[in-house]
C-alpha cells in the first residue's frame, strides 16, 4: 500500500515538471526595435525580410556594429513569425503549430556576421489581399530584431 502511494507521489510530480517545461516561449509578438525589410546601416543591427521563392522566405538578422552579440533561448526555438490579414487579424503564427525541443541554447552573432532563417509560409487558402508578414528572433532576454513585409495574393 505505501509502494503504490508512493509511485503515485512520484508519478504526480514527474507530470508537473514536464508541465512546466512546456510553453516556456512568449507568445507575443515583440515591440522591441524597428521593425524593417531593407538593408541594415553601418553601426546598427536590424531584422530583414525577404522572399526567396513563392512561399519561401528569409529572415535575417544583420550586425553591422564593433560588438558581438549572444542570444540565449529556452528552447530549440530561434525565431518565430506570423501572417495577418489587412485588418490586422493573425491568420498563422508558427509557433502555435510547431514544437520546439526544450533545451536551453545559444547564438552568438559577430561583428559584421548574420544569422539567417529560412522558412516556408503555408499555402493556406488566401484571397486575394494584402497581408502582412512578420517575423522576430525568440531570445529569452533582449532585443528581438523584427522585421515585416507586405505579401499581396493576386
């Protein structure tokens, strides 16, 4: 009797730990910095969009400043992104449909250096419309360099 009581303790709490490993990235977009999809200034570090190919696109984060800069994230988690309608309603977030593996990590981004994420957006049924593309790094402190672009369905 005590065993089974035991194990069931022990049961309990195991569930609760890995219950509060899960969910450990905001799920907020960032108001951290200017958002941008151009060409980063000398002195500075910005986020940047850009498409590759239909529904392929590049995120990238630029340094063009003297210091180095070391991203820390709580999980395999390093970037995220979403797609929005004209009137501002998100239709897709990624990290609402993704898992991340949950270890703690680390980027560390040169003088000069950048970091780049390439990802699909889904072909979902879109009408026609301007939709609004953005996307951010996921650092568990710090600034997260967002960046956005205009995407129109024709």
């Amino acid at each position: 009797m005590k065993t089974g009581k035991a194990l069931a303790w022990l049961l309990l709490l195991t569930v609760a730990l890995l219950l509060a490993g899960c969910g450990t990235s905001p799920s907020a977009e960032p108001d951290k910095g200017s958002a941008s999809s151009g060409a980063s200034e000398k002195g500075e570090v910005s986020g940047m969009l850009k498409q590759v190919e239909d529904n392929l696109y590049l995120y990238t984060v630029d340094n063009q400043t003297e210091d180095a800069l070391n991203f820390e994230f709580t999980s395999g988690q390093r970037f995220d992104f979403t797609l929005s309608n004209e009137s501002g309603e998100e239709l897709y977030r990624m990290s609402s449909v993704s898992m991340f593996i949950q270890a703690l990590g680390e980027e560390t981004l040169e003088p000069g250096g950048k970091l780049e994420y390439e990802f699909e957006v889904p072909a979902a049924d879109l009408g026609a419309g301007d939709y609004q593309l953005k996307a951010w790094l996921t650092p568990k402190d710090g600034e997260a360099y967002p960046a956005e672009m205009q995407i129109t369905v024709e």
